[in-house]
C-alpha cells in the first residue's frame, strides 16, 4: 500500500476558512474519489499547518482516483481556485506501514467511504487530539511508518486521539499535536 502524508502550510489566519471551505465544498467531491484516512490541524510546531492522510492499495489506484477527481468540475474550479488561494506550501510525503492498531485497520478498511458536508452548526472538530512523531517509535502508536519518498526524516507515528495529549516529559522526535476535523477516520 502507498500511505500518502500531505502537510500545507496556509497563510496565518486562514486555517477557518479554509477547513470550512473543505467541510463544506472540498469534502464531499474528495472523498468520493479518495481513500480519507485522517485530517488534522496543527496545534504545536509549525502553525497554521494541516495533515491529511490517504491510503491507496497501489501507485496505480492513485493514479485512477486522482484523475478521476481531477474531472470533478467542482473540484478544479470551485474548491481547488478558492482553497489553494490560502495555502502558502505544500508537502507531501509516501509512506511504507511498518505496524498499525486494530483502529488503524478499522479506518483502512473503511477508507473508500465518502463523506458529506457537515450538516450546518456541526462542530467542525473532533474533541480529542492525536499527536504526530517523526523521527522516534513510540509504543502505542496508531500506525508507525517508514517514509519511502519525499521527507527521509522519519520513522513517522500517528498517537492515539486522548483528552491530554501533551507528554508529561521530554519526548524523542519531533512531537506535534494534531486537532482531528470531526469527520477525520483517525
């Protein structure tokens, strides 16, 4: 499988018009193309970031969904004008899973279901925080990656989503707390 890791960096106080725009117009067209494993917005490290995570089973299904949401006249000339006019840089990352939880497969075996906009006043977060780790393997870990092209620096962890998601000491890597959108599989 090719896990694909995209982080944008969007332009300091874009990130609520952004992820609205996304909830509302992005989500339903991306999704019905694209397998959705996660959706997050930075809350420590480089701010005004979001993380999203698709799961392909191969270079050639990426490819076929990819084009096929390119034909989404939504996609190309509603969403994309309008949502990449806030975005400053982009990154974007494969990975190779190396372990994941039983959580992680429950989303990867879901990964191909589409999501409808948020109805209206639906909170557009979820209430707990995951964290995400580069460069250690921490136990516990939702999935833990190898990166195989893009960013080298790694191993890559998806933490768990928990109500205290600040470590109580030091820890290795680079730890960065993700608020998950409520739609987020993970």
């Amino acid at each position: 499988m090719i896990h694909e890791w995209r982080s944008y960096r969007l332009k300091p106080g874009a990130a609520g018009d952004y992820l609205a725009l996304l909830a509302e117009r992005g989500l339903p067209l991306v999704t019905r193309h694209l397998p959705l494993m996660g959706y997050w917005l930075a809350e420590t490290g480089p701010l005004n970031t979001i993380h999203h995570l698709w799961s392909y089973a191969d270079w050639a299904e990426r490819e076929s969904r990819r084009a096929a949401l390119a034909q989404e006249e939504g996609w190309t000339r509603g969403f994309i004008p309008a949502a990449f006019a806030l975005v400053d840089a982009q990154q974007n990352r494969f990975l190779r899973l190396d372990r994941a939880s039983p959580r992680f497969h429950a989303a990867l075996a879901g990964r191909l279901r589409a999501h409808a906009a948020p109805a209206p006043g639906a909170a557009l977060f979820a209430p707990d925080c995951a964290a995400l780790v580069i460069g250690a393997e921490p136990a516990g870990a939702e999935a833990l990656w190898q990166p195989v092209s893009g960013d080298a620096r790694g191993p890559v962890a998806l933490m768990p989503r928990s109500a205290e998601p600040v470590p109580a000491a030091p820890q290795p890597g680079r730890h960065v707390i993700l608020r998950p959108l409520a739609f987020s599989p993970l």
